[in-house]
C-alpha cells in the first residue's frame, strides 16, 4: 500500500509540471517576451475622402430668400466657399471655426438665380468640389409689418406690442414664430389676433416699470402663406416707465391719479352724458396734442344732431373713437358734479395740462360706474378688456 500511494504523488507532481509548463508556453513571459514563432498585426484604416454638401440642393427653384444657404463638409475640412448672385457679385457667408460649415450672412434677393461652388479637403489629403445652381421664389406679393411702439421709445405699463401687416395672413403661426420678443427680466406673454391682418401680444397683468423689451420681427424672405412674403425686418428696443394709472369714477365724478402706485393728484371730471355715456373698462393711453379741433362728424354724430367743432387743448387720447382727456373750460362747474361731455373725461385747464405733461402712450386709464357699455377691445388699444383666458387662446387664428 505504501509504494502504491508514493507512486500516485510522483504522477500528481509530474502533471502539475506540465501544467505549468503548458501555461507558460502559450503566452508571455515575465519579462515580456513572447515564445514561439507567432506574430500580432494592427491595421489602421484608410483616410476618408472628404464629402461636401449643400442647401438648397441643386436645380432647386422656389427657394425662399430668408432662410440661409448652407454647406458642409464630412471627413475633411472647406478650403473655399463662393455664393454669386446672377451679377457675379458675392454674397456675404461665415465659416464655422472648425472650417465644417459655411453659412450665408447676407439675405438673398427675390426672383433670382444663385450658384454656389464649394471645395473641400479630405482626411486623405485630396480636394474635391461640389457646385450647385439653384432659384429664388417669386412671390405672389410682399407684405410689410408696422410695429408700435417704435424704436428707443418709453411707453407706459398697460401698453401692448402691436403689429400690423398690410396683407391678409393665411399662415398666422408662421408669422407668429418670425416675431421674435425678449424683456428684461422675462416676462411671459401670448398672442392675439384681432383680424387677418393684426395682432398683439401682451403678458398677462400689466409690465412692471424698468422692463426692457427688444423686438426682433426676422420677416424678409419669408412664407406667410398664400404667396405672401415679407418685405423687411422689423426691429425695436422698447423701455417701459413709470407706473401711471388714471382711475375715472363717473358716479363720484373724480379721477384718482397713481404713480408708482402712489396717488399724485385727484382731479375732478365730467364724463359723457346720458346720450353719449363713455364705455367703461381699461384703456391705454395713445397719443396727446397740445391743440387740437375736435369733429364730432368723424365719428358719425352730425352738427345739426348735437355734433360739434370745437378747438380744445391739453387733449390726451384714450381712444380710436374720440375719447380724450382734455381741457373743458366750458364745463368747470359740472366737473366733479354731473356727466354733460359728449363722451371725453372733461378737466379744468390746469389739471388737463398736467395729465399731458405726465402722459406717455402705454398709461393706463380705467373708467368705471360711468352708466356707459364695456369698451371694445377693437376701441384703441383695448386688449386688457380681453379676459387672459380668451387672450391665450389666439383669438382669430
């Protein structure tokens, strides 16, 4: 038994060897030598040829001229880019400053031709060039947007952003989308078509003082549908100012002035008469003319029907259909007692004066217990007589 088990060990060490034997031989060793005659390659692949692309594509027609021509290039870099207009002259484009991309600066004409002849070099060292030929749109007919307020402008805390193209637009979220608004802070706001042709936008309680806005309306070559293009941007940076809010009680007959949400002055009024009672609800104040003549006829009311021509002054706008804060020597004694103006708030001289010289478009004027229908949105700008729940909506998309 004895020699038996002597003889398992001997055959146990002995595999064990080989083992160890067996492993060593088939790879590294310690030292980091390889045994044996095998070899290990690595392949690199081949350097690709650059591949260039353009838009719009070639043979393309009826581009739109706001919308920028583009070219890239894949697995290599652009060595030259060159856009003409049918008179060989260049037009205007920027290279990305990993020389992938080259975009357009410079907006096309309307109507035209345009060639496009880009080269490229390729990771494998070799240039190759691509050229593409391609024709603006024509449109049916160009539309152009007035904006208001205007440029460098300080209006008041109730004003909206008006605009107002001169061609019906079919395609309202388009143009919605070339509009571009920011403020300072952000404000949130929506908006409202009140027809084919206009619409506002406004946040949904009235601007807080200091508010910057800037208006960046990106419409020239540009589809509002139907065959309708733009005619050309549109830009404006607006500040709104002070706080200003009239608030005209016809049944106590006074109009309570704040500023920054103090009162300044209280002020007797005589509003419109039982005939011609003035529409309540929140108006914005539009324009103001040291002199001016008020005409009854041109809205509707005859001379020999109670109208009247009168030359009136200090007068400030509240609305489209005649409704002015202005100065009433005339009627003094009813300020403050009873309603005989045919529709105007009525003040003394001094007091119109100073709401003239404290006036910018955008103050807020709200009427109240004046005996008179709302105000219609339409009025002026009436937008705050819109609930904001109907505002979101979008009104006449």
């Amino acid at each position: 038994m004895s020699v038996r088990r002597g003889t398992l060990r001997a055959v146990a060490i002995g595999l064990v060897a080989l083992v160890a034997v067996g492993c060593s031989a088939s790879g590294a060793t310690e030292s980091g030598s390889t045994t044996g005659s095998s070899t290990t390659t690595s392949t690199t692949p081949p350097a690709k040829p650059v591949t260039l692309s353009t838009g719009p594509a070639d043979q393309a027609v009826d581009v739109a001229p706001g919308v920028p021509v583009v070219a890239t290039a894949t697995d290599g870099k652009l060595t030259q880019v060159a856009l003409t207009n049918p008179e060989g002259k260049a037009v205007a484009g920027q290279l990305s400053p990993d020389g992938l991309q080259w975009t357009s600066t410079e907006p096309l004409g309307y109507g035209k031709s345009y060639t496009l002849a880009v080269t490229g070099q390729g990771a494998d060292g070799k240039t190759a060039t691509k050229t593409s030929t391609f024709t603006t749109v024509q449109p049916r007919t160009l539309t152009f947007l007035s904006i208001y307020p205007l440029d460098g402008w300080t209006v008041g805390v109730g004003q909206p952003l008006s605009f107002s193209f001169d061609e019906p637009i079919a395609d309202k979220a388009a143009a919605e989308a070339m509009i571009g608004i920011t403020t300072e802070p952000k404000v949130d706001g929506a908006f409202y078509w009140f027809d084919e042709k206009t619409v506002h936008w406004r946040p949904q309680n009235y601007w807080a003082s200091g508010t910057k806005i800037t208006i960046n309306a990106k419409v020239y070559g540009k589809h509002l549908g139907n065959g309708v293009y733009g005619e050309e941007d549109r830009n404006a940076t607006v500040t709104i100012g002070d706080s200003i809010i009239h608030e005209a009680d016809g049944g106590t007959h006074q109009v309570v002035t704040k500023i920054n949400g103090q009162v300044a002055r209280t002020m007797p009024t005589s509003m419109g008469n039982a005939q011609n009672t003035t529409p309540v609800g929140t108006y914005v104040l539009m324009e103001k003319h040291a002199n001016i003549v008020m005409d009854s006829r041109t809205y509707g009311l005859a001379l020999d029907a109670g109208g009247y021509v009168t030359d009136v002054q200090w007068a400030t706008r509240m609305s489209h259909s005649g409704i002015f804060f202005h100065s009433a020597p005339w009627s003094i004694a009813d300020q403050g007692n009873r309603n005989v103006s045919h529709g105007c708030l009525n003040l003394s001289p001094e007091n119109a004066r100073w709401v003239y010289d404290i006036s910018q478009p955008g103050d807020v004027v709200i009427v109240t217990n004046s005996g008179g229908p709302a105000l219609e949105p339409t009025d002026g700008f009436g937008d705050w007589q819109i609930p904001w729940a109907q505002w979101v909506t979008g009104g006449n998309r």
